[in-house]
C-alpha cells in the first residue's frame, strides 16, 4: 500500500512505528489542507525535499564514518 514507504522512512530515518490508523487520518488532514489552500503544496514540498536532502546527507555521513 502507499503507507508502506512513508512507514519505512519513519522508521528507518526518525525510529518512529506510527500505527495505520494515525498515518490515515494524518494523510486526510493534509489532503484537506491543501484542498483548502492550494500553495500549501509548494511549500510542502519544499519542506519535505528539504527534510529528505538532511535525511540523505546524515545517512551518507554516517556510512562514511563507518568505512
């Protein structure tokens, strides 16, 4: 399902298991959110490619520290 991957990530990234259920309601509280206020979603974007550039560069940096 399309929960899957944002699980992983949660997961993976931030050590966070979030049930489906809050998942569910956290994804129709953002749909309504953008349904309302349509440029909500440039900046969500923004947000979450700025979020996910510090999640790879941390990632990198620490596999390097490993090596």
């Amino acid at each position: 399902m399309v929960e899957r991957p944002i699980e992983e990530l949660l997961r993976k990234y931030l050590g966070i298991s979030v049930p489906r259920v809050i998942l569910g309601i956290l994804m129709i509280i953002f749909a309504i959110l953008i349904l309302i206020e349509p440029e909500l979603v440039a900046y969500l974007i923004a947000l979450y490619l700025l979020i996910a550039g510090i999640f790879v560069l941390v990632d990198e940096l620490l596999k390097s520290r490993r090596l």
